[in-house]
C-alpha cells in the first residue's frame, strides 16, 4: 500500500507529465478500465464456479445428439451433393445461426479428440 507522501509525490509528477487538463480524463479512463477489468474478472469467475446448471430444453437437445454415432467414412462426394439441396429445403434450421457452446459440449469435444489421440 502506498502512503500519502508517495501518492502525493505520484500527482504531482502526473500533473507536471500530462497537464491539469489531461490529468482527470485519464484518471477517468483509468477507472474505466479497471472497472471492466474486474467486471471481467468477477463474470469469469462466476462462471468457472457457478454449479453445472443447464436449461432444460438444452439438455434435452444434447442428449439425443450424444447418442448418435459418429460417422465412421465420409460419404461419396456425387452422394453428398445430391443430398444437399434436399436436405436444405426439406430442413430449416429452427435454431439461431450461432449458438454458443455450452460446457457440456465442450468437453463432449476434449473427450473425442483425446479418444483419437489414443487410437
């Protein structure tokens, strides 16, 4: 912890470096950042500690997707492109572009590649 004079000593030098005119809107980006930073800091750690908790729609969704097999070849490629434009009008995807991993995934995925490492 510093003490008065070395805080003292700490303004004065940033007065003469920067100016009076500069000097608060640093100290207020400063206290900007260091509050993302913790904010940052706090959210990560909620979420590393938080219980596994997961919707139920999501668990019900990463179920049958962990039950299916993994293809063993991949398909002939005239197969596949016949396919593809089937497939694509016949299903539209009901779920958004993008969603995010959740932890269950995640570690569905640390357990196959570890399991074809060791093949």
């Amino acid at each position: 912890m510093l003490s008065a004079p070395e805080l003292i000593m700490i303004l004065v030098v940033g007065l003469v470096v920067f100016g009076p005119g500069k000097l608060p809107e640093l100290a207020r980006s400063l206290g900007k950042g260091v509050r993302e930073f913790k904010k940052a800091t706090n959210a990560l750690s909620q979420a590393i500690n938080a219980p596994e908790q997961a919707p139920v729609q999501q668990q019900a969704t990463a179920q049958p997707q962990a039950q299916q097999p993994a293809p063993t070849a991949p398909e002939p490629a005239v197969n596949a492109a016949a396919e593809q434009p089937a497939s694509k009008e016949a299903s539209k995807p009901a779920a958004p572009a993008y969603q995010a991993p959740t932890q269950e995934s995640v570690r569905q995925q640390i357990q196959e590649q570890a399991e074809k490492k060791a093949e």
